[in-house]
C-alpha cells in the first residue's frame, strides 16, 4: 500500500515561497529509503510538499506522520524568520 500526503503552504509572496523551498530543500535529502518527498512552487506563492511512502509495516504510519510534522515545524520557524526580516 502506498499513502501519500500533500501538504499546501500559502507562503504570501514568490519571494518567500521560494526562500522556503530552498531552506527546507536539504531537509528532502535524509528522507527514510521507503519515503519520497518533492517540493515545488505554484503559482508563486505556494508551496507544495509531496510526501509518498511505501506501508510495508505499522510503524511507516508513525514514519509518515514525523517527516510531515518535522516539515511543517522547520516552515513555520522559517515563515516567523522571514517575516522579521521584511
């Protein structure tokens, strides 16, 4: 079975959907082998995260649910950084 999350952040600005994308991208980098994550931005404001993994056991669940929690922590401290910085 294959479980997929899309996660959406209005980040306001392209200016500010980009800086995410390239602050969180190396965060992509030390996904679990069975978890796939791609980020990209829409419509210049958004940014989208697409977090696909293979449930081969319970635990992929728990798996599933720390890469989502830990990307939207690391993108609501970069948004409340950004923002003090504008």
């Amino acid at each position: 079975m294959r479980l997929e999350v899309i996660i959406n952040i209005d980040a306001g600005d392209s200016r500010t959907a980009e800086a995410l994308l390239k602050s969180l991208m190396p965060d992509d980098k030390g996904a679990p082998e069975n978890v796939s994550i791609s980020s990209y931005v829409v419509s210049g404001k958004y940014l989208i995260y697409r977090i696909g993994i293979d449930l081969k056991a319970s635990e992929d669940f728990l798996t599933t649910a720390n890469v989502v929690d830990d990307i939207l922590r690391h993108a609501a401290l970069l948004i409340k950084l950004l923002s003090t910085l504008k």
